[in-house]
C-alpha cells in the first residue's frame, strides 16, 4: 500500500490518497477516519514524504500498525530536519530525526502513548551530495554513536537530506 501516492503510485502497490487528481486506487484521508482496510491485511504500508504532513504522528503510526500483517513492514522517508526542504514547504507540520520511531520500539521504551510495537529493521540516512562523496553519509549510517554525535552537534554544518526507516510490526 503507497500511502500518500500523488501522481507518482509505486509499481505493484495500492495507491491511497486524499486528492482525486492522483494515481490513487483509494481516496481516503488518514488524517480524517484512518485507511479504509481490515486489521492486519496488508503486508508493506509505504509513508514516502507524508508523514511529515499529516497531522498526528501517532495516530498515522498506529493506523499503519493496525493495518499491517504480523510481520509487515512500514516504510517511512522524510526530510531530515536540518535539510531546509523540512522548514521551507509550508505544509511540513513535523520535523524529524534519526531517533523519531524509536518511540514504537521495545528500545524505545515508550508505551504510555501507544501500544503499537515495531522493531526497526533499517535506517538510512541520507546527506547532502558533497557530504556523502566524502563520506559522512557512511559513517552516519555505520555507527550509531557517529550518528548521535552527528544529530546532536554536526548536523546543521553537515546538512542531512533524508531518513529513511523500515520497522517491522510486532503482533
């Protein structure tokens, strides 16, 4: 499922958007009555630059959660918050970073807000090109010490780009 699909529907996916105007299989708006699918009936949910717009975090993660299989994955990119794509389009409500999922896991440690559970399979991020040709885009994805030093100190000097986090869902 390509939530949030616009114009440009992953192949083999079912498109879901608000906007008639999109390749969209399924109009639905998640931020008004969640996705229009049966617990635990889809395999991936894709969330590809749309998170960061809608308008709870939490609720987006948790509709997602109950859609998917056990053991379905959810794919989320977004702009990391120190690119100036995260501050410069208007309609951007969050503005999120390495750590922001980690909420959802068991590392995480959060479960007063949500019960949904995932465990992160993946995480890329990615850099602006300069920085990625001299490696710190390596080192930021090698080491997670690196990369918190990096979220906390460097990251407004060293521009990230892009997360991306794939998170398997715990039933």
């Amino acid at each position: 499922m390509d939530v949030g699909c616009g114009l440009n529907k992953r192949s083999g996916a079912i498109g879901v958007d608000r906007n008639p105007r999109t390749a969209a299989d399924v109009l639905a708006d998640i931020d008004r009555g969640g996705l229009p699918f049966r617990d635990s009936s889809v395999a991936t949910v894709f969330l590809v630059h749309v998170i960061e717009h809608l308008g709870d975090v939490i609720e987006t993660v948790e509709e997602a959660h109950r859609v998917l299989r056990p053991g379905g994955r959810l794919v989320i990119e977004t702009p990391h918050y120190s690119d100036a794509s995260s501050f410069t389009d208007p309609t951007h409500r969050w503005h999120l970073n390495s750590f922001s999922f980690r909420y959802f896991t068991e590392a995480g440690g959060f479960d007063y807000y949500s019960r949904c559970r995932f465990r992160q399979v993946r995480l890329q991020v990615k850099l602006l090109r300069l920085w990625k040709l001299l490696g710190f885009e390596f080192a930021v994805n090698r080491s997670r010490a690196f990369r918190r030093f990096w979220e906390f100190y460097l990251c407004f000097l060293i521009r990230g780009k892009a997360l991306v986090f794939e998170l398997e869902a715990v039933k």
